[in-house]
C-alpha cells in the first residue's frame, strides 16, 4: 500500500471589529509558511494610509503577539466591538 503523500498549505485568517461593527473575516491560502508570515506582516504594517499597527498604536489597544503566527489586539474592556485577531493555521490538504 502506498504512503499517502500529504500537502499542506498555511491559511491566513484576520478577524476584525471596529466601533462595533464587524468587517469582513480575510482569509488567504499560501504553500509556505514564510509567505504567508510576510503577507501578515504587511497586512499590520503597510495598509494603506494609516497601517493596523498605526491605528492600534494611536488609539492605545492592548497588542498580544505570543507567538510568530498569532497576532491579536483589542481595545481593553471592549474586546467584542473592537479587535483584530490574525493566525495563520498550518493545514492539510485533504
């Protein structure tokens, strides 16, 4: 029997509510991880006239960045009505 050889991709997913309104949930496949580490990245830092981490910066959100794929800030006391929350998944393609 042959071993089944199994391809896995790395999804991008960003959550996002602001003054309580929430957006549109992102999401974006990549074949490596490294690609898809730089697309959020820029994601946070490089949208546009004023970046998420402009934004979150200037509006003093709480930022947690525990880990390379994870990145979540909110407004503290108001995480529902205001966040964004980024991973990236390693997934298999089935």
């Amino acid at each position: 029997m042959k071993k089944k050889v199994t391809e896995k991709v790395y999804v991008f997913t960003a959550e996002q509510a602001w003054d309580g309104e929430a957006a549109d949930i992102i999401v974006k496949t990549f074949r490596k991880k490294e690609t898809a580490q730089k697309y959020m990245q820029k994601f946070i830092h490089d949208d546009g006239e004023e970046s998420i981490a402009d934004y979150v910066e200037s509006n003093g959100w709480e930022v947690e960045m525990d880990e390379p794929d994870l990145y979540r800030a909110y407004n503290d006391g108001r995480y529902s009505t205001d966040h964004i929350e980024i991973t990236i998944t390693e997934c298999n393609v089935e």
